[in-house]
C-alpha cells in the first residue's frame, strides 16, 4: 500500500511539470503532443511486450477494442488542446480550465449512464461554475471569447469523454491499454501535423531534453506509476491524491513563469478544485 501511494503520488506531480517542461520547447503544441505520444507510447507497448500482456488484445470482446480506439482519439484531443491552451493563456489558467472536466464527466454520465443527478453533484456544478466567472470572467469581457479560452474548454470536453470511453472499456487491463491508447492518440496527432505542419524548428540540447524527458519520463514513466498505483488505491483516495497535479502546476507556474493569478481568479481556483474535491467526497461518503 505504502508503495502504491508513493507511486500514484510521484506520477501526479510528474504530470503537474508538463506544462512547464513544454514551455521549453519551440515547437508547435501539435508537435509536442506529436512527440509526447510515439515516445510516451511506444516505451509503455515495449514495457507491455516484456510483461507479455499483448494476448489480452486478441481476448477482449469487439466493442471494447473500438472504445479503446475511441480513447485515444478523444486523448489526442485532449492533448491537442491542452497544449495549445498552455501558449496561448499559460500553464495556471489553462490547467484550472480543463479541471471543468469533471463537472461536463457528472452532466454526460446523466444520459450515457444513466445516473441520477444528487445534490453533491448539483452542489459541485454550481460551485465549479462560478469559479471558471471568476477565472475567465474579466478576460471574457474585455476579449471575448478568445481562442486560448475555447482550446481549454475543448480540452475539458474531450477530457469527459476520454473518461467515458474508458469506462466502455471491459477486458482490457494492465499497461497494454495506455500504450494503444497513446499510439492511436499519435495516429491522429500525426494527421493533424502532417496538415498543419510549420516547417523544420531548430532545437538545441534543452529543447532536445525536455521532448525526451515529456515523451519517456512524463509520459512513459509517469502513465506506468499512474496506472500501477491505482491498482491497490482506493477511489476517494485517488480522488483526492489527484489534486496534487493541478497545484503542482499552478505552484510552478507561478515560482519558474512567473504567471500571477489576480485575487479573483485564485478565487476561482479554489472554488473549481475545491468544488469538484467537495462533490466527490460528499458522494462517496453517502
């Protein structure tokens, strides 16, 4: 158990980095998914191969397989628009942003799975949404509704449905399933590359680092502790240990950006995590 949240909790911290290890790397934020995904996907199928869980591909029932390609679509578009987000509004309010993912997670469980709307889910509705007024309500009335502020929206609705997808998925465990999920994700970031490729970018050895260190460490490394972890952690527990990403985030965004939150929008933050952290340890204590 001890090892398990050692794991689970070095891997939320590790993912709470990307946003500052990408922004040392001039590429495009469709190029760095692009690199994140084949270097991060292909370290976790080789891993796969040498545990020998490659025959639970050829087991699983049809539907989970076309859920399994389903998520890594909807991962390359989280990814797709995470990374956007992170250079065109920075890493703070883009992280808080796509953390709206759970609330849109409660509103589609209503229709997909059937499951009824409880008041600590209503509660956690209405206090996340009056965080993301008090994160994006200023910048929305002197700009509009800027591109950054659409990619982190996006970013949140494929992050719903990514969840969704997974949870379609029967019969397929273990490392196997992150790693086809990152290849398919490279498959179609690679689509979008090749459409809106930029030209050749000149990268120096941090450059070249930091797309190592996010492809196998972030990436690799990271999706390897995440899912080894939570195999012997409880929900709640992973629930609450989860929140350790998005301050890593903000905290180091802050201290190494140098981005600075208005008092309104650290509001907001507090009203988004605290009401999604609220919502779910409500519910699961009921």
């Amino acid at each position: 158990m001890k090892d398990s949240y050692i794991k689970f909790i070095l891997a939320t911290v590790i993912f709470g980095t990307n946003g500052i290890i990408a922004s040392h790397i001039p590429l495009s934020s469709y190029e760095i998914v692009l690199c994140r995904t084949v270097l991060g996907g292909t370290f976790l199928l080789i891993l796969a191969l040498c545990r020998r869980q490659w025959h639970v591909l050829f087991t699983a029932p049809r539907r989970s397989l076309v859920w399994l390609v389903l998520s890594g679509i909807f991962l390359a578009g989280n990814w797709l628009f995470l990374y956007e987000a992170y250079q065109q509004i920075g890493v703070s309010l883009a992280t808080l942003i796509c953390y709206f993912g759970p609330v849109l997670i409660m509103i589609l469980s209503r229709f997909v799975f059937h499951e009824p709307f409880t008041l600590p889910k209503v509660a956690g509705m209405i206090i996340v949404t009056g965080g993301m007024i008090c994160i994006n309500g200023a910048d929305f009335q002197a700009n509009g509704l800027s591109w950054g502020l659409v990619c982190g929206l996006l970013c949140a609705l494929c992050f719903a449905l990514l969840i969704i997808a997974m949870k379609k998925t029967a019969g397929i465990s273990g490392i196997i399933s992150p790693a086809c999920q990152l290849l398919v994700a490279s498959l179609v970031v690679g689509l979008v590359t090749c459409t809106m490729s930029s030209g050749p970018a000149a990268l120096d050895g941090t450059a070249i680092a930091c797309i190592l260190c996010l492809g196998i460490v972030n990436t690799g490394i990271g999706y390897s502790l995440y899912f080894s972890g939570i195999q012997n952690l409880s929900a709640q527990t992973v629930s609450i240990c989860g929140y350790i990403e998005p301050l890593t985030a903000l905290a180091l965004s802050g201290l190494l950006l140098g981005e600075v939150l208005t008092a309104v929008q650290w509001l907001g933050a507090v009203l988004v995590l605290g009401g999604v952290a609220l919502s779910e340890l409500w519910h699961r204590r009921a």
